[in-house]
C-alpha cells in the first residue's frame, strides 16, 4: 500500500476528476484539435458508438457481479470485477473522446417535441451523473488502492462504493438509453 497516497486521496480524487473532465468538455466543446489525432476511417469511426454501448452493458454486468460478490464477502472477486469496471469505463471514455473529439456530438433527429421535453431532459440527467460519478469512482478505487482489504471496513470505502456503484450504474443504463434514442429508434 502506498502511504503516501493513503494521505491525498482526496486531493488524488480532486486532480484526476478535473484531467477527465477537462478532458471530456474539452473534446465537447472541440477544444482538443482533431489533428491531435490519428484519423480514422469513417467506418470506425461510425462503429465507435455501436461499441460503447456493448462495452456500457458490459460494465453493468461488472458492476453487478462486484456488488453480489462483495455482499458474499468475495472480496478478491469483488476487486477484480470493479477493476474490469473501470477498465470498460477507460475504454468506453478513450472510445468516446476519440470520436467526439473528431466529429463532435451526434445530433437527435427525433421529433423536436421528444428532443424538448424527453431527450434534452434525459441526456442532462445523464450528464449530470457521470460527473458526479466520476470522482465517487476515483475516491473508492483510490481508498482501495491505499489501504489493505483489512482496513477497508474502517474507512469510507464501504458507503462511497455503494454511491459510486449506484451513480455508475444508472449512468451507464441511462447511457445506454441515450444509444437507443440516438441510434436505434431515430
């Protein structure tokens, strides 16, 4: 365990929340120049969101599996899980960053009532969640990291998990609705 670590990981949990969120609204907002990046054929490109989606619903499945084993006190399976959870989340944020960054948001062309009053409605809620979850993720992975499976009862572990694994949850779920609405239905 790192005991340096184990005395910033609020400020840890600070500085990694604002790199990914600077990150992501700077790839919204088309801050990150597209010659950044290596281009890719359209065809991946148009994949990319196909393939999130698979990997959000992977994600739940970790999610889920990591709850259930923790509850049954399988704690080396409970970490592998929620790391597998947070390996899909760096994939799915990497994937998501790549294709944003060079062709920006994908426009709803649904009708503009369900836009108005459902779809806007719905994609800021979703929004909102993940970067709440973002650093509720990052203070559990970080208090796990610096402390022994021990000690973790002890610490904030226990409750911000339940927290973080809710916010992730329901993240990824209303993702995946966000896919639906965007790709499937309109």
């Amino acid at each position: 365990m790192d005991l340096q670590a184990r005395y910033r990981v609020p400020a840890l949990t600070g500085l990694l929340t604002v790199v990914s969120l600077a990150l992501v609204f700077g790839a919204v907002l088309g801050a990150i120049p597209q010659s950044a990046l290596p281009a890719a054929p359209a065809s991946v490109l148009g994949a990319i969101p196909h393939a999130n989606a698979v990997v959000s619903a992977l994600a739940i499945g970790t999610i889920v599996g990591g709850i259930r084993a923790i509850r049954r006190g399988d704690v080396a399976r409970h970490r592998k899980l929620m790391l597998s959870s947070f390996g899909l989340f760096a994939l799915f944020l990497v994937l998501y960053l790549y294709r944003i960054t060079l062709e920006g948001p994908t426009d709803f062309t649904g009708p503009a009532v369900v836009e108005t009053y459902f779809y806007l409605p719905f994609l800021a809620i979703h929004i909102l969640l993940a970067i709440i979850a973002i650093p509720a993720v990052y203070y559990v992975l970080l208090l796990a990291y610096t402390y022994p499976v021990s000690e973790l009862p002890s610490t904030n572990h226990p409750r911000a998990g339940k927290l973080a694994a809710g916010l992730w949850l329901i993240s990824f779920s209303m993702g995946i609705a966000v896919y639906t609405m965007l790709y499937l239905v309109w």
